[in-house]
C-alpha cells in the first residue's frame, strides 16, 4: 500500500517556506542526498535558499522516531502498530462516547502535505462530528485569512510572483523577505529600478536594503494605512470607477477615518517616524499605478492583525491597484502547506474547500462526504484548544507534524495543560521533541523525501511533493496512519477512508473543491478531479483555481470578488495598540523574531552543520541607550522577563531595534537551549476574530546577568554516554559536521572533577582552565572555562579535529591552545554555504574587494544561495564608514 522503488532523481518541493520552491534530488547510495533547484519550476527558476540547499544533510535518520512507542512507569517502550492504533481509537471513542465529539481534539500543521490534512478533517467534521481541528498555521497566516475573507468573500491571494517583478513600487509590511523568504527576495532584487519601502520597527536585512525603512512604533500599522487611506482620498487619487464598480463601504470608510487626525504631523507622531518619510511613502503610493504591497508575520502575528490586514487592502482597493499586473495586496505565507491546509478547512473556523459553517454549506459537504453527521459550529482556534485541554474540557488531542509546547505562546501553561491532558497523541518524525516527550502515544510519521503527496505555495500553486526513498523503520504516512485510526474507531467508516494511495485522497479533495460549485466559489479544482496515480506522479505545477478550461493566472482581473454581490468590502479598523500595554514594571515591548537559516523549532535546521553556525544560539537585541542606562553589556548574558516567563539570553547591543524594544529568536527549545526559550514568555493575547497570537509585542523587563564564567564542552556527534551534570550553568548546544559544543555560563562554579581527561592545563593568571581526552588516538572530549569569554579560544579549528580518524603531533600538541599558530581565525560566519566568516571578507574588502561581487570572487561568499548578500553589503558599509572616519 506504501511501498514502491522510487527512481534515483527526482523533482520535488522543499519543505520550508511559503515560497514552494522546486528542488531536484539526487539520491547518491541510501540516504545520501545531494540537492539543487529545478529551473523548471516557476517559483524559484533554480534558486535555492541556504536551507534548501542544505536538505541532504537533514536527510539522514539522526534522532528519528521509526517505531510507535506508549508511555510506561518506565518511560516510552516500543509497541506494535496494531496496538498503537488500537488504543487511539479505543481512547478516543471512549472520551466521545462518555464527553461528546468536541471533548477530542486535533491540532495539526502547515508541515503536512494537503492529503494529510484532508484526512483529518474529514475524521474530525464529517465522523467524530467535532471541528476542533485547528494548525499551527493559526500563528502565523490566520489574520491575513480573515482580512482576505472580510474584503474579497473569501480566503484568496490576489498576487503572483510576476507581479513582484512588474512592480515598480513594493512594500514590506511587517515583512523581513531577505531572511524569511530569500530566494523571492533573490527574484525581487534582480528587478532594477523598483523602490522598495519597509515597515518594520525593527532594522531588519530587508530594511537595510531598501530606499525607505520606516521603523515605526509596534503595533502602529492600522494608524499608519489608514493614513495612506486619508491621504489618498484628500488627494482625490482615488479609483473613483473601481470603487463604483467594484466596492462596497466607501462613504463608511471615509466617515471612519474623519474620526482621527489625518494629518502628516499626527501620524507620524503616532507611528514614531519623521512627517518627511511618511510623505515620501504616501507619495510614492499615490504615484505609482504598479505597486505591491507584501505582509507576513510582522503584521498578523498581532491582537490587531485582522485590522492591519484590511487597512493595506483597503489602500489597494481605493486606488484600484489589484487584479492588474504588478498591482496587489499579497499576503505571503510563512510555511510549506499553510496554504494547502487553509483550502480543505485545516483552521477551526472553517468548514472544508473554503467553505464555512453556514447550512448550505455544512449540506454540500456532508453530501459529498456522505458522512453520518457534520461539525454543526466552528471548533477551538490554538490558544483556546490547550486553554479547553488545560481545563480538562478536551481530554484528547491528537497533536501532529508540530512543537507547540515550543511554538505556543505562554509555553508554561501549554506544557501545564499537556500534563493534565487524559490522552496525548504526537504524530511527527523526531524521536524527542518539547511536544514528543509529553505524549502518551508517539507514532512514526513519514518525514520529507518519504512522504508523496502536493503542497501549495502563497502565489496558489500547487506542486507535488514526492517520495525519494523507501520508509525506513515503522514509519507511515500521515493520511495513512489517520485513516486507519478512522477504520479501527467504527467499521462502517472503512468506505469512506479506504484510499489506496495520496492520489485517491487528493482527488477526492479536488472534487469537493468543484461538487455544487457553479463559479460562486473560487477555489475550484474541478481540472484534476480524475488524475489516476500516473497523472498524479507527474503533475507539474500548477496555479488554481483551475477548470477543465484551465488555469486562472491572477485573481479579480475582471473586478469580480467572492462575496454575494461581488464586490469588495472596504471595511473601516480602528487602530487599538497591543492588548497589553508596557507598564513599569514591563517597560519593555518584546518582539518575538526569527534568525536567516534556521526553521521553526530547529528539529530539522539543527541537524545541518553549515545552517548552526551564521547565529548559532538565542540573542537578545536591545537598543544601546537601554542597555547602558540596565547595564547591559554586549555579548554578556541577560534575563527577560514578563508576566508569563524569563529567559537568559547574550545580549546584542544594537540599534537596529528601537529604544525601548527588545527582540528575541524563537526558535530555541529544551533540546537546545532550556534557558532561552522564546515563546515561554509571549503573552496569549489574540486577535479577535482570527484568534491569531500577539507574538510581535509582549510587556517585558530586563536586567543583567552578571555570569562570572564562560566556557564550552564539546562531545563526538555520535557520542551517547553522560553529559557532566551543567548544575545552574546557562547552556546551549549545537551540532557541527563532527561535534556537538555546548556553550556555557554561570555564576556559581560547575563541577568537573567527573570529567575523564588525557590533558589539562590550568592558567592562574588568566584563569583559563583546560581540558582534553583522547581515546585510541581520537579526539573525544574538549572543556575550557575562562572568566571572560574573550579569553576563550575559536571554535572551528577544535571542532575539526573530532573528524581526524588519529590526531599528529602537530594537533595533538595544540589541542589546549586551541588553535594552529599561523591558523587564521574566520570570525563569525555569515555565509553559510560556503562557510566565510566576518574575518575572511573583512581582510579581502581591506584588499580591495569594495562590491559585493568581488567578495564572491575573493572568497566565494554569497556565490551559491544569495541569502547572505544583505550582510556582504553591511560589511562593505562598515568598512566605507571606518575608511571616512580614519580620513
């Protein structure tokens, strides 16, 4: 049923980003992976970011879970299929029989593929007749979901990768494309001639790189579009036929923003930028008939996403500038398949195939599905699912393809909620996760290369996403495991979950896209209804909705929107600021962000060594004014805190943040770096309507840590014996090609008398302390301690020496310096993919290399993905200001 001998090449879809680009793999001799990017594939035309370019070192079975496990008094024991699945059904129709359905619960992800998540709603809406089924694509897309809804009728994307390219004026809003989404990025700095402006109140690489960065205030954004709003309209640059034609709610509008100071000076007061950039920008608006404007994370992840959202497309709408070549409101999405997941209901408050739970629609469904009952209302969004968990209002839920004990908001009280949940059920493919170690039932989920089945992108294109290789261990596909659960909770289901392969899941997923859809619905996929498995195998990309007539290229070309009477909603918000508001006690608004090659909770990032090593632990940004007045000092640890949790963080003392804003990667967990923790500390507070948490502002406080030591452990990757106890030491640990380093601080001294050495060598003067062991001529330990971190060798040279299968002499007699005499340092590194540091491309502009080119012909920096480019030129600024200021 799951088994086939896959062809050694392969064109397939990369599992990060919302971009969806094609990636052609290359199967080498069993897991060995080489990979590059498909020319043939519209959204990325060959490109590769550093992440996809290091998927065939995240390819391997480091840390899989390949067996179905079940917690015992003695920890998690392996435990057949048959068992496993068995206790799920038996567990959940036990807790639906004595509770009813909305007594269960699933909280799926982005990361599955469209066939997946088909499963589970259909299990959950049309079976167990609950719509609890909500994704982790809740916290990152579900405000710019509802926006859509408001405006257009329905949860559609105007844009297309072309438009970023006809565009001769494009805006990020809330949006650091350079990092998040770099080979788009890539595609748009190839354009020439286009003005680029950047809302973010952060000094993002994308910031950096444009014509106008306004760094505005958090949470200012519906204050500062409404503006554009008023500013067009006073103006008289306004669509006057488009808004007759194709809108409804102008004199509304209107009214609604009289309400406020629309003047330049009050705005930019508000937003906390200068009248001249903010008239720059409007201008700029006002006169380009071509504009793009792009928002993502930084924009929905608020309590007043929903709001934020309308008032950019209420400026498109105004203006006319959607439906049109190089003119849309474009909502890029932050993962794989959140698109995916939005068309077959995968968000609580959605039916299935875009449809909500009016009665006409739940009638349409249940017929198609021809299901015993149908989810009469709209079940839990994220936050309130584990708050129902946590009061014991859901007593199960099935948790699949994603870390929300790390990815939640208020991270203690989803792990307090996990604790008392009668049954927790994780799907996923990593063996220890934050979320893996809460379960009950583990079950081994097909992870990327194993999995078949189709993805769809932020420009509405589906590609498939194909299997390279046989499933190792126990593992089965997601859809797979779901539908047996289905079968094993009542037999008289077994019809309607007896697909015999992704391509009868998505077909059947296809079909009810177009079953009674006369054109009142947009999503339509009524083309690919009857692809067999051949046809599936070999399905090219390709953009809905899409008929027996073919494909639609780009929405609202003809001015028609997918509300009852088909035209667009202009719908007045109202700014509100964050729903907590700094206090002295929490003066500080915390930002929770993301680093350049790392994804989500690093279960996958981490295992790649060249993607742990551009920022390789969790930093606190903070302005400098702040951290002189707190004496915080750079590279120095720190706590934050707020209402909900602290963290321990390295400060970074920049002003690419604003005074009185810190910001903080979220990507670390407990299997990294317990102290630093992100999400532990966000508040829960959510948008209204989309249920989408405020990650982009939290009410913090800072202080410094004062740690009277640095030091770090490093351990063979393969390495499996015990760790010396860290005590209350900080510590963060990443993977490197040989070794594992943890890095470490504290206070109070740590314990080493328990590490085993070969050589040691203790510096009174400096306090350096030093320590090695070396088993059959290989390098097995390495410890150094220093009260200054400064004092603390490179680490590059030391961890290379865990891959020489005998150290020399030479090395040998270096190991507790910790570096070759004559050894050039790197510095810090900033392309990932070739492996450059600070140091490296600072000697070669000091020789000349003055463009961005000349660094890649010195160094080969910045010549494979691009996505370090960004930092190339802030070195070349750099040094131009040292240059100037030494003349």
């Amino acid at each position: 049923m799951f088994e086939s001998t896959p062809p050694v090449t392969m064109k397939t879809t990369c599992p990060y980003c919302g971009v969806g680009c094609g990636v052609k793999a290359e199967l080498t001799g069993g897991r060995r992976m080489s990979v590059k990017g498909d020319e043939t594939h519209p959204a990325n035309q060959g490109r590769l970011c550093s992440k996809g370019t290091a998927l065939g070192n995240t390819f391997g079975l480091e840390g899989r879970l390949l067996e179905p496990k079940m917690r015992t008094a003695n920890g998690f024991e392996p435990t057949s299929w048959d068992e496993a699945l068995d206790a799920v059904a038996h567990k959940f129709n036990a807790i639906i029989s004595e509770h009813g359905p909305d007594a269960v619960a699933f909280y799926v992800s982005g990361q599955l593929l469209t066939e997946d998540y088909y499963a589970v709603n259909k299990l959950a809406k049309g079976y167990i007749g609950t719509a609890n089924v909500d994704t982790n694509s809740r916290l990152c897309m579900s405000s710019a979901v509802a926006a859509h809804k408001q405006a257009f009728g329905a949860d559609l994307v105007p844009g297309t990768y072309e438009d970023l390219e006809l565009a001769d004026l494009l805006v990020f809003s809330g949006h650091n494309a350079a990092w998040t989404h770099p080979v788009l990025y890539r595609r748009i700095e190839a354009r020439e001639g286009q003005m680029r402006v950047c809302i973010d109140p952060k000094r993002t690489d994308t910031a950096k790189a444009a014509d106008l960065h306004l760094m505005i205030r958090p949470q200012t954004d519906v204050r500062l579009w409404n503006g554009l709003c008023a500013h067009l309209i006073a103006r008289n640059a306004v669509d006057h036929d488009f808004i007759d034609q194709h809108t409804e709610g102008y004199s509304r509008l209107m009214a609604a923003l009289c309400e406020d100071d629309q003047s330049l000076d009050a705005i930019a007061h508000d937003c906390g930028i200068s009248p001249a950039d903010l008239k720059a920008f409007y201008d700029a608006f006002l006169h380009t008939e071509k504009t793009v404007s792009l928002f993502s994370m930084g924009s929905n992840q608020s309590s007043q996403g929903v709001h934020k959202g309308l008032a950019l497309i209420n400026a498109h709408l105004l203006s006319g500038k959607v439906g049109k070549p190089g003119a849309a409101p474009f909502s890029i999405t932050g993962q794989p398949n959140a698109m995916g997941g939005r068309e077959v209901g995968g968000l609580a408050n959605m039916l299935a195939a875009h449809m909500d739970f009016d009665d006409a629609s739940k009638a349409i469904v249940q017929r198609y599905w021809q299901s015993p009952t149908i989810a009469p209302k709209p079940g839990l969004k994220a936050v309130d699912m584990f708050e129902a968990v946590r009061t014991g209002k859901v007593k199960a839920i099935w948790i699949m393809a994603t870390n929300p004990m790390v990815s939640m908001p208020d991270g203690n009280r989803i792990h307090e909620a996990l604790s008392n949940c009668e049954l927790v059920v994780v799907s996923d493919v990593i063996a220890r996760t934050d979320t893996m170690d809460m379960a009950h039932i583990q079950l081994p989920a097909a992870a990327w290369g194993e999995k078949d089945g189709t993805v769809t992108n932020s420009e509405r294109v589906i590609s498939r996403q194909r299997r390279m290789t046989t499933l190792p261990g126990q593992v089965r596909p997601d859809w797979a495991i779901i539908a047996e659960v289905a079968r094993r909770m009542n037999s008289a289901w077994d019809k309607a979950f007896s697909w015999k392969g992704p391509h009868e899941v998505f077909a059947e997923h296809a079909g009810l896209t177009a079953f009674e859809n006369t054109g009142q619905r947009f999503l339509n996929l009524g083309g690919l209804t009857g692809l067999n498995r051949d046809a599936y195998d070999t399905l090219t990309p390709t953009r809905w909705p899409v008929t027996a007539a073919g494909s639609t290229h780009r929405l609202f070309a003809d001015g028609r929107f997918a509300t009852p009477n088909g035209r667009a909603r202009l719908i007045a918000p109202k700014p509100t600021g964050p729903a907590n508001k700094p206090t002295p006690e929490f003066p500080f608004s915390l930002n929770s962000a993301r680093v350049r090659d790392h994804w989500h909770t690093m279960t996958r990032t981490a295992l790649a060594p060249e993607l742990n090593r551009h920022i390789n632990e969790p930093l606190l940004d903070i302005h400098p004014t702040d951290a002189k007045r707190l004496g915080i000092r750079d590279s120095r640890l720190s706590i934050v805190t707020t209402a909900f949790g602290e963290a321990i963080l390295k400060a970074r003392v920049t002003d690419d943040v604003r005074e009185g804003n810190l910001s903080v990667p979220m990507h670390w967990t407990r299997q990294f770096a317990p102290f630093g923790r992100a999400n532990q500390m966000v508040n829960p507070a959510v948008d209204p309507m989309s249920g989408q948490p405020e990650f982009k502002h939290t009410p913090a406080r800072v202080s410094a840590y004062n740690e009277a030591w640095h030091g770090f452990i490093m351990t063979p990757r393969d390495f499996d014996g015990e760790l010396p106890d860290f005590g209350d030491a900080v510590w963060r640990r990443s993977s490197h090609a040989f070794a594992d380093c943890f890095e470490l601080a504290g206070i109070a001294p740590m314990d080493i008398s328990g590490i085993e050495i070969t050589q040691s060598l203790d510096d009174v003067t400096t306090g350096l302390t030093r320590r090695v062991r070396i088993e059959d001529g290989r390098l097995t330990r390495v410890l150094f301690i220093a009260p200054i971190h400064k004092r603390l060798p490179p680490r590059d040279w030391l961890l290379e020496r865990f891959g020489d299968l005998v150290l020399d002499a030479k090395d040998r007699a270096a190991l507790l310096i910790g570096r070759l005499p004559g050894v050039q340092d790197k510095g810090r590194i900033i392309c990932a993919c070739r492996s450059v540091g600070e140091k490296t491309i600072t000697a070669a502009i000091a020789d000349g290399a003055l463009t961005v080119e000349a660094i890649g012909e010195a160094t080969t920096a910045g010549t494979a993905c691009g996505s370090c480019k960004g930092e190339l030129k802030q070195c070349l600024l750099k040094h131009a200001k040292e240059t100037a200021h030494a003349a």
